[in-house]
C-alpha cells in the first residue's frame, strides 16, 4: 500500500502535506494492569481491579506525509444531554 501512495504522489505530483494517514484507538478510562497486584504471593484468587470495566474513549491520531502532526480528536460517547448533540428544537 506504501508503494502505491509513493507511486501516485510522484505521477500525479502531489504535494506531501496533502497526503494524510490517520489510525484510532481504544485507550480504557480506567487503566488495567494485570501484572501486579496488591494479593499475597501464592493466593488462590487474585482479584484485578477494573478488569470488568469496558469504558473507553476513541482517539484518532492523524499526520501528513511531510511529519506534521494533527492535534488528537477524542471521541466521547454518552447519554447526558450535555454531551449529545444540539437538536433543533432546543
């Protein structure tokens, strides 16, 4: 796929600022480290603290072909009024 941006950047001389890779992922509000724990050595059960918890908030990363970096986009999802939408009826 490089190749082939490579390939048309050079027949349709495009300008690298104009050439733009962008990648998301999911970073978890609560992070979860499963290697440690605070449980004494050799026990049975060792509970993980939020290793239930799925929330988690989407950032895109996104930069030029000429090493400009966009500023990150968070996407948030929720189900307050402040965080919807305007509709047109408000």
């Amino acid at each position: 796929m490089v190749l082939r941006i490579v390939y048309l950047v050079k027949v349709y001389n495009l300008l690298p600022s104009l050439v733009v890779n962008i990648d998301q992922r999911g970073i978890h509000l609560v992070p979860v480290i499963r290697e440690r724990t605070q449980e004494k050595r050799g026990s049975k059960i060792v509970g993980v603290l939020g290793g239930d918890d799925k929330r988690s908030i989407t950032t895109c990363v996104s930069s030029f072909a000429d090493y400009a970096l966009l500023p990150f986009q968070l996407i948030f999802q929720g189900t307050t009024k402040r965080v919807l939408p305007k509709t047109r009826g408000n």
